[in-house]
C-alpha cells in the first residue's frame, strides 16, 4: 500500500472515529481527548488505528503508567 492510500484510509477512519463519537453523545471535550489519545498512539507505534492490536495497546498504556506514575517514579 502506498503512502498516500495509508493517509487517505487514516483520514477516512479517523472521521469515522469523530462521528461515532458524536452520534454517542460526546461531549466536544471528550471527542478532542479521545482524538488526541489515538493519535498519540499511532504516531508512537507507527501504525494505522485499524490496525492496532490489543497488545499494541497494553505496551503502549503500560509505558505511558511506567513513565507518568508517581508510583514508578524514582525519588
């Protein structure tokens, strides 16, 4: 696939993932949170959100606890 179809298939599930979110009643707040949230994790993993996996998402949110909890922090 190439690099524009890899944009054009993330803009089109992007907006997806936007409408969704509106059609449940999200609030403008929330959407933007979530939104941020996604593309923070594809951009770190370098993929496409469709293609994310269940243990992409633990490592991710596992490292993101590791380095912003206080709880593993090291005085």
């Amino acid at each position: 696939m190439t690099n524009k179809s890899q944009q054009l298939r993330s803009d089109y599930r992007y907006e997806q993932h936007l409408t969704h979110l509106t059609l449940q009643g999200k609030r403008s707040a929330t959407i933007d949170a979530y939104s941020r949230v996604l593309r923070r994790i594809t951009h770190q993993l370098d993929k496409l959100p469709d293609t994310l996996t269940n243990d992409d998402l633990k490592r991710y949110f596992t490292e993101r606890i590791k380095r912003h909890s206080w709880k593993y922090r090291e005085n």
